[in-house]
C-alpha cells in the first residue's frame, strides 16, 4: 500500500470537512466556527498536493530519464509528513514550537528530493530533452524552499532583518507561482503525451518555457520582497503568463476538432488555469490603486479562488488518474472528474469572486455560498478515489484467497 496514496484520501476528505465548515461559518449557520483560512489552504497545499508531487517526482524523473524505478524513500515520507501534521496543529493555535519543527520537518524533506532528482541527472544516459520535467520539478522545489522560510517567518518575525516588504504576498508567490506552478507544468509536459495520447503542440517550445516560468517566478517573489513592484514584479508577471499560455496552447492545439478528448478530466486541466488568469486580469487595477475597487478585498479572498479553482481542480483530475495506476493495474486509467464537479468548482470561483464585489450580507452568502460549491465539487472526487481503493483491495483480497486455495 503505498503512503502517500493514503495521506492523499486522508486531507482530501479533511478538505471536504474545511469548505464544508467555510461554508457554514459565513452563511451563519455556525457563526463561531470561523478563523481556519489557513488550514483549510494547507489541507490542499501542503497536505493533499504535496502528497501527489513528492511520491510522483522521482518516479517520472527516473523514467524520463530511463533509470530503475525508485524505491520508497522512506526518509523523505516521514519527514515531510511529520512536518505537516506539527503545521496542521501549530498554525490555527498559533504555537510557535510545532510551526518551528514542523516547517524544519518539511524543508529537510523538500531538501532531501531535490537532492534525489539532481542525482538521476548525472545517472542519466538519455538527453536533457527527454527528461525536462525534472528540471521543472528542481526549480519549484528550490522555490518551496523559499516560500517556507518566509512562511515559518510570518510567525517569528523574521520580515525585518530578510528585509521582505511583504512577507504574506512572497509567501504565497513562492508557493503558488514557485512550487506549484512549476511542478504542475513539469507534469504536464511529462505526462500529457499519455493523458491526451498525443504529443504537445512544439515539445521544442519546453525549455524557452522553463526559463520562462523559472525567471517569471523570481520577479513574482522578489519583487514583493525587496518592493520592487515595477523592477521586477511586473516583469515576473509578464513572463510568468506568457510562459503559461504558451504551455495551455502546446495543450489545447492538438485537441482541437478532436470533442472525445475533451472528457471531463481534460477539461478540469485546462479550465483550471482560468483561475491563474483571473487575478492577474484585475492586478493592474489593483496596481493602481483606481477608486472603488476593492484591491484589499482581493489580496485577501483572490488566494482561495486560486487554490480551490486552479491547484484542487488540477488534482480532480490527475489524482485520481495516479490511484488508478496503483490499485487498478490490469484497468486502463482514466483522468477523473465528472461534470458535476466541473460545473461546481467553477461556480464556486465565481460566486467567490462575485463575493469581494458585495456588500453587507450578501457578501457572507455570496462566499458561504462559494464554499458550499466548493464542498459538493469534492464529493464526487472523494468518492471516485474510495471507489478506486476499495475495488484495489478487493482484488488484492481475492488474488490472495486465490493463492492461499491454490496451496492447499
């Protein structure tokens, strides 16, 4: 049974709990239950995605790279996981002691991979091209990092002598736009081949878009670091997007005119980015401070749109994908997702949206309402991926009654 598949189910379904508890708290059914932002965004982060990306990384690195399968590393799976559940419990009590330790659990795990991954390169016999999600992998890790020392910082003070403007905003730069957007492209290219079975628009295109991304992504942290909006925000930004739409044309081009490849799970993938793109729309009205629109507003609530919209709906469909590989082997593996969670985790992002603009108790509807979307667009993927583990252990279960007939 592998672990990290099971820590997977484990915060996913804590996640449900979390937008489920968003939702009453705001639509005042249980007004009191409130203040748990942060750990429902690290449920998905740190808890759900994390799992994915650090069991998945060597595995595809080393088959790019055409090298024996890694084992387990069992180093790694506990130190990452040890160090996320002290977080889970240090953050909402805010108790130093367990967000100490548990972010220094985490970096020693992120540190122990990207050591992993930057081995497989000299072990290599292929060339850089065949293996260039790996170098997408390394550079978003590097960027986690980062996003944890700053993270760790926001609890201990530490903005003053790094010398970060923003230390909140660098934070989730390093974490959305550093590890996961580069993880998540560094997946695509390596598995969309196999996902849409066909290669990418310009597979010549993936390095230009790598350094792309890599350079965008530094802007978009130190930028908001050092406050150096125009210098190197911007300019972060620019790339950054470029770099994106760049990567969503290499995947939608070969599937045009093609309506059986848009499954459900496709279309998760590629309309996920929309909510990459919605902040980014509105970031020069905020930029500018114009009259009347609510930049705070988006500051604060625009993060939750980008990870429910955009981080949880790439894993609707790419996870379960993953716990089909495992337990289903003698099964063709399919992207997940279905239409009611491609229909519900959109209205959420809207209705989310739409709450910044209210005013009075229709902002509270409005975003209790977002995260009552939110919960019923996780419910069919949860109960996707128990169907999956539970027919996994139900053939494992026979195979082994088989066995144990046959030897008698």
């Amino acid at each position: 049974m592998n672990p990290y598949l099971l820590m997977v189910v484990l915060y996913l379904s804590l996640a449900v709990l979390g937008a489920l508890e968003a939702s009453f708290a705001s639509l005042r059914i249980l007004p009191w239950f409130n203040g748990m932002k942060w750990l429902r965004v690290h449920l998905i982060t740190l808890g759900t995605l994390t799992q994915i990306i650090f069991w998945l990384m060597p595995i595809l690195a080393a088959i790019r790279a055409k090298l024996p399968r890694p084992k387990l590393r069992w180093d790694i799976w506990l130190t990452l996981n040890g160090g996320i559940l002290l977080l889970l419990i240090g953050i909402p009590l805010v108790n130093f002691v367990p967000i100490f330790a548990g972010s220094t659990l985490v970096f020693t795990a992120t540190t122990l991979l990207i050591v992993q991954l930057s081995k497989m390169r000299a072990a290599s016999s292929v060339s850089s091209q065949a293996g260039a999600g790996r170098k997408f992998y390394i550079a978003g890790l590097s960027y986690f990092l980062v996003g944890i020392i700053v993270g760790a910082g926001l609890f201990f003070n530490w903005a003053e002598p790094l010398l970060i403007s923003v230390p909140l905003e660098v934070h989730i730069h390093a974490n959305n736009w550093g590890l996961l957007s580069l993880v998540f492209a560094g997946l695509l290219i390596d598995l969309y081949p196999t996902w849409a079975k066909r290669p990418l628009a310009s597979p010549n295109s993936v390095n230009a878009i790598f350094w792309m991304m890599t350079v965008g992504a530094f802007g978009l942290i130190f930028g908001p670091w050092f406050a150096a909006t125009w210098l190197l925000l911007v300019p972060g930004l620019l790339l950054h997007l470029s770099a994106t739409i760049w990567l969503l044309v290499n995947i939608i081009k070969p599937l045009q005119g093609d309506r059986e490849a848009w499954t459900p799970g496709m279309l998760h993938l590629v309309t996920s980015y929309f909510w990459i793109l919605a902040p980014v729309l509105v970031a020069p009205l905020v930029l500018f401070k114009v009259p009347g629109f609510p930049g705070r507003g988006i500051e604060a609530t625009a993060p939750q749109a980008l990870i429910y919209g955009w981080v949880l709906q790439f894993g609707y469909a790419s996870i379960p994908y993953f716990f089909r590989r495992v337990f289903l082997p003698d099964e063709t593996p399919k992207l997940g997702g279905s239409r009611l969670s491609l229909i519900t985790v959109h209205l959420g992002g809207f209705l989310l949206w739409a709450s910044i603009f209210a005013e009075g108790a229709m902002r509270g509807t409005l975003h209790g309402s977002a995260y009552l979307m939110w919960t019923l667009s996780l419910l069919p993927i949860v109960k996707e991926l128990w169907q999956i583990v539970r027919a996994g252990l139900e053939h494992a279960e026979s195979e082994t009654a088989s066995l144990i007939l046959m030897e008698n």
